[in-house]
C-alpha cells in the first residue's frame, strides 16, 4: 500500500466565515434557508440570491460533506446545472463549467478560483483544485459564464470557496473516520476556537486508496491551519499558507474493446508503447502556498481588501512516453475597494480593483525507463504574467430595477526560453515572447425583483481567455506560438424565486454564447497533446433548479426538520461553426464531451430524532467523443445514497455515524472520456457498486 503524506496549512482570509457565529451570515445558515432567502458574494454583491442578475450555483455544508459519503469534490459539483466534474482516476480532477472541459484533458483550465479574495488560480491560468480537501471547505458559490468584468480573463465560470466556520466563544473538537471498498481509508481531526477579536481552526485529513482500476492508487493528506485577527474596529488581518504533497497513480485510457473486456485494466502495451504500469505512471505533486489579506473599513460606507501571495509547485509525471519534472514560483495579488452610496436618488455601490499574478516555471522532460527519468530531451524556462483592471458599478433604479455594468481590462504575455539539451553542435538558448493584446472586458445586467419572492434578470457578458501554459507548451515539450486566446459574447436571461408559501423554489436560466477561436484538444502518434484553435462555436442552454420543501421552517412540530425533493436540469446545444479539420468540413458538428440532456434528481431527509437520508440519481444520455462526431458515449445512470444517524450526548459532545453506497445499479461507465484520443482510447471505468462507512465524533465546550 502507498502511503505519503500531504501537509496543508490554511491561515485564512476573512472575517465573513471565521467570526460566522458572531454575526450569523449566509455561511452559517444556508442549509435551513429558502431560495429568496441565500446571501451569494458572487460579483462583489453580498446580496440575496434573488437580487443577484448573474447565473449563481450554490453548494453549502451539507451539499459538501453529508450528501454524499467519499470526500471528493465531484458528486456535490455535479448537482449543479452546467456543471460537469470528472474523477478520471482517484485524485485526478478535472471540471467543466458550461461545457469548457474541451480544453481539459485533465486538470482546470479556463475557471477562475479564489479563496476569498485570494486567487487559487494561478497566472498560466492552471487551478491545483486536487490539493483541496473538501472536508475543511464550508461553502462553494459557481458563477457560470463569462465573469471577466470582476474576475479576470476566462470563458468558462468563476469558483468562490469559503472555509467552515468558528464557533465564537466556543472550542470544538472533532474526530472523525471512514473506509470503504477497493482500499479506501481517511481518518481526520478538526479544532476550531473562537475568541472576541480571533479565530483559529485546525484541520488535518488523510485519505487514501487502492483504486478501482490497476494503476490507480492514490494517497492524500491534508492539515489546515484557519486564523483571522482583528486588530481593531477597522482592521482585520488574515494569512493564508497552504502546502500540499499528493501522489496518484494514473491508469490511462482503454479502448472500447478493451473497456468492455475488462474495464478494471489499466492501459496495455503495444507493439511500440510500454503499458502505463510498466512505465509506473502516475502524478507527483507538491504545492505551497502563503498569502496575507488586510481588510480595512473608512467607515461604514468605504473599505478595501488587499491580498498578497506567493506559490511554489513540485511536480513530476511519469508517462508512457516522457517523465516530466517541473518547477513552479508564483506571485500575485489583488485589491478590491468598495464605494457605498446609498442616500442619493439612485443608490450606487462602486466596486474598483486590480488583480497581478505572475509565474515562473522550469520545465525538464527526460526519457521514461520504468518509472525512473533517463535522458534529458528538453530543457525549458517559461514566464506568465497577467493583469486584470476593473470596476463595476450597480445602481438600484425606480420600480424596483437594479442595474450593475462592469468593465476590465486583460492583459496576458509569456516569455518561453529553450535551452540546449547537448553539447555539441547545439543551438544557443532562444526566448520568443508572445503578447496578447490587451482586451477590454464589458458587462451589463438588468434585474428587476417582483416583491419578495421573484426576480428576473437580463445579461450581456464578454469573455477573452488566453491559452494557458499547459497548452502553449504541449507535453512533449516546445512552445506554440501560433495558438490564439478565446473571444465571446454571451446573452442571458434568468428567472429565480418561490411559490406555494416558499414550498417550492426554482432557478432558471437560458443563454446563448458565441465563441471565436475556440480551443480544442489534440494528440500525437504516441499520445502526447498539443491544441489548436477550432473557429467558432455556438453554445446555446438552459439551466434550471427545483426544489420542493414539504416541510418549512414554520413547522417546529413536525418528524422532519428537512424533507426536501430537488431537481437539476441541464439541456445544452452546443456546435462547431466554419470549423475545417484538414479537407474535412466539420462545421454544425456537435462539440464533444458535452451531453445535450443532463438530469440530477434527489430527496434530502432529515429528522429531529438525528435520522437523516440522502438519495441522487444522475442521468446523462450520449454525447460525441470526438470532433468529427464519430464515436458516442455510454448513457450514463448512476444512483448513489447515504443514511446516517447524528446525536446530541450530553452537553458537550455530538456523535455522527453514516453509510453510503455509490454506483448502486452497477452500471459500467466512464467517469470522465479522453476526447479525441489517439487509438480510441477514450474510456476511463468508473467503480462499480461499492459502499462505505464514517463515523464523527465531537466535543464542543
């Protein structure tokens, strides 16, 4: 069995949720609220959902880390419309926000993240989301679409994480522990105290496992380290340090015969490739990171936040053909000032700001013999940097209309050096610069709320994402110099509320985005990638949410404090135009990896005597693998439950057991397809049916 271990130090940055229980906030309370009822920062707001005029998914504690019993972030991601996670193999993720995972063999691409203020999301525009425990994560608000007006360059949606809160005046410890089928084991412990002017919560996770597949064992191991000080009535200072060591093993892809034969093998030799267990190939990955946020409130109408970080990343992948080991240093920061004026005619809130990352990575690829790196066969430097402008302003207007208009302005450049690999005849080191010209970013939304419990909204958004440096450098090393960043413009309209006495919630949204130069992958002989653009595409979809409370909070009497039957509902349309693949015209094909009909259905279940249920069914039907729409995807039906039982004992301590089951109609499917893969090697068995169990344990005094 592997074991390695991962050490994570958070010392994070906000007020909001460490002094949660001080000032109760959306945070806290969002598992119980109704829909008009949510608070959401998306776009800087803080305001109720339903006074938000952007596309907004929510996920709360319960989404996160009660519904569903594995502590991945995947199944809760994948309860949200347009959204689309994938576990290739354990600790390989990758994500998709309307449809962007085209650019994502594996990894996140094209989707900004912050933890709070301070961006995750690093210059070259990769995102270490599988350094992330979800056990230490409290809240996750998805915006979906462009958002580049506030948040920088990128096409596909922004992430805001949020940590668990702090009991104030309060110290709670908590024990916990599970184990499930193919060798899964976590255990973990989490100490949170809150004090009058500090909080402070410890958080250590481990989880490993032996994986479904060969080739596919993963370890993990998590320690957070949560702190927030205000060091006087304006000013609050806050520290974010994270360092992570994660080693998974990664199968590769089987064809179909292959994967109908047995869908457990890992990817066999060929008769001029070793197989991926020959070549032990896997991912070794070490991130830290350190960043400081100093909050400070003029008055109760001005304040500003400022964040500085720094990030390092140690990573090595053994692969079939090379062994990659790169080195990375970032810097960024960013600084968000916030102008209230609330008593004129037409009450106003300015929001200006701007965001510097910048990185630099050393880059070495050598041969593979067994798992252990041989020849060097290139040797590369690249710089990114990228800065980001803006300011928005929303002005509430008459009749209950509030508009918001935003402007950024984008600016990305990286500077790539190869330098010889041998001594004789070689050709001194070269740098090529590519500048993307700088872009300006608009945004304007439109809602109008219709009393308290309904709001419509109209959007116009523009998007600019410019390759990242994964896809200007392809895996076999080299530097592309002729691939083009991602131009759009998106059009929205969304309708959100509750009827039948706040019974039944609902959230919906259409919209139709033109995207230019698209990004799309593609692979070589021996497997390795490089992308190229691929003209236009259409994407066009429809997004919606139900939910329906049997019970309310009004009903102190009843069984139930929660009964709740929910729905997620994703139709999407989405087609290459003037796209020419060699002589061959693939224009009005479908863009692969995104399936038309989505559906997410599920009931929650909790009652007063601790008892509590959660059941979700997940249907996707077919969807092509390919550009030239050749090969199509397995419908996809997949059912997974978790029952438990939680209990107050005594005063002071709270016990929580609980047993989940996954995949439980034993359907063979493909969690996550290679598209375009080279040898049709598109398929990546998910787990058949397989269970597990928890136990929590806490004392609060």
């Amino acid at each position: 069995m592997l074991h390695r271990y991962v050490l994570t130090v958070f010392l994070f940055s906000t007020t909001t949720s460490l002094f949660a229980q001080t000032t109760p906030t959306a945070s806290a309370l969002d598992d119980t609220l109704q829909i008009n009822e949510v608070v959401v920062r998306g776009y800087a707001s803080n305001r109720r959902l339903l006074e938000t005029p952007a596309s907004i998914g929510l996920l709360t504690r319960r989404d996160l880390n009660q519904r569903f019993g594995t502590p991945t972030i995947i199944p809760a991601m994948n309860t949200l419309p347009g959204v689309r996670a994938d576990e290739r193999s354990p600790g390989s993720y990758r994500l998709a926000i309307r449809g962007s995972a085209i650019r994502s063999p594996f990894g996140v691409r094209n989707v900004k993240t912050y933890w709070n203020e301070l961006p995750l999301t690093d210059a070259g525009g990769n995102t270490p989301l599988n350094a992330l425990d979800i056990r230490a994560l409290g809240r996750i608000e998805v915006i979906k679409g462009p958002s580049g007006s506030l948040y920088g360059a990128g096409t596909g949606g922004t992430i805001l994480f949020s940590g668990l809160g702090v009991p104030a005046g309060k110290t709670n410890v908590e024990l916990s522990a599970l184990g499930g089928s193919y060798g899964l084991y976590g255990n973990g412990i989490a100490v949170q105290s809150g004090k009058n002017n500090s909080a402070i919560a410890v958080n250590y996770n481990h989880l490993q496992s032996d994986g479904y597949r060969d080739q596919s064992a993963m370890v993990r191991d998590n320690l957070s380290l949560i702190g927030s000080f205000q060091v006087s009535p304006k000013r609050t200072v806050s520290l974010l340090g994270l360092y992570s060591d994660l080693h998974y093993q990664t199968p590769g892809g089987l064809n179909e015969a292959q994967y109908r034969a047995n869908p457990r093998a890992s990817r066999l030799a060929t008769a001029t490739l070793p197989s991926s267990a020959a070549q032990h190939a896997g991912i070794y990955q070490k991130v830290g990171y350190l960043g400081i946020s100093h909050e400070y409130r003029w008055n109760d109408r001005i304040q500003n936040t400022t964040v500085l970080y720094g990030s390092t990343t140690d990573f090595a992948n053994p692969f079939i053909t090379n062994y990659e080991k790169r080195a990375d240093q970032g810097l960024g920061g960013r600084t968000i000032t916030q102008i209230r004026l609330p008593n004129g005619p037409l009450p106003t809130t300015f929001t200006v700001g701007a965001e510097l990352l910048r990185n630099f990575t050393v880059d070495r690829n050598f041969g593979n013999r067994g798992g252990v790196p041989d020849t060097i066969q290139t040797d590369e430097e690249l710089i990114a940097r990228q800065t980001t402008l803006f300011a928005q302003a929303e002005v509430e207007l008459p009749v209950h209309f509030r508009l918001t208009a935003g402007l950024s302005r984008n600016d990305v450049r990286y500077d790539f050096t190869r330098f010889p690999v041998q001594s004789a005849g070689a050709l001194p080191a070269t740098t090529i610069r590519r500048t993307f010209s700088p872009v300006w970013l608009p945004r304007v939304a439109l809602l109008r709320t219709f009393g308290q419990n309904l709001s419509a909204f109209a959007s116009i958004s523009t998007g600019y994402s410019a390759p990242s440096s994964q896809e200007v450098r392809p895996s076999a090393g080299g530097f592309n110099a002729t691939l083009n960043p991602e131009r759009g413009i998106n059009y929205e309209v969304g309708l959100r509320g509750s009827l039948l006495n706040g019974h039944l919630g609902f959230n919906m949204a259409a919209y139709q985005f033109y995207l230019r130069q698209t990004i799309v992958r593609r692979s070589d002989a021996t497997g390795a990638e490089y992308f190229v653009n691929a003209g236009r595409t259409d994407q066009r979809g429809l997004e919606a949410q139900l939910t329906y409370d049997f019970i309310t909070p009004s009903s102190p009497t009843s069984l139930f404090s929660l009964l709740r039957l929910w729905h997620s509902l994703t139709l999407t349309n989405y087609r290459f135009k003037d796209y020419q693949q060699g002589t061959t015209d693939l224009s009005n094909n479908r863009v692969p990896g995104v399936a038309p009909t989505t559906l997410v259905t599920g009931i929650d279940a909790e009652t007063r005597l601790g008892l509590y249920a959660h059941v979700t069914f997940q249907y996707l039907n077919e969807f092509p693998l390919t550009d030239a729409n050749t090969v199509m995807s397995d419908p996809t039906r997949l059912l997974q439950a978790t029952i438990g039982y939680r209990r107050t004992l005594g005063q002071h301590w709270a016990l929580d057991l609980y047993a989940s089951g996954d995949n439980l109609l034993n359907q063979t499917y493909s969690l996550g397809y290679d598209l375009n893969a080279v040898g049709n090697r598109f398929y990546n068995a998910a787990p058949a049916r397989n269970g597990m169990g928890g136990v929590r344990l806490s004392v609060r005094w």
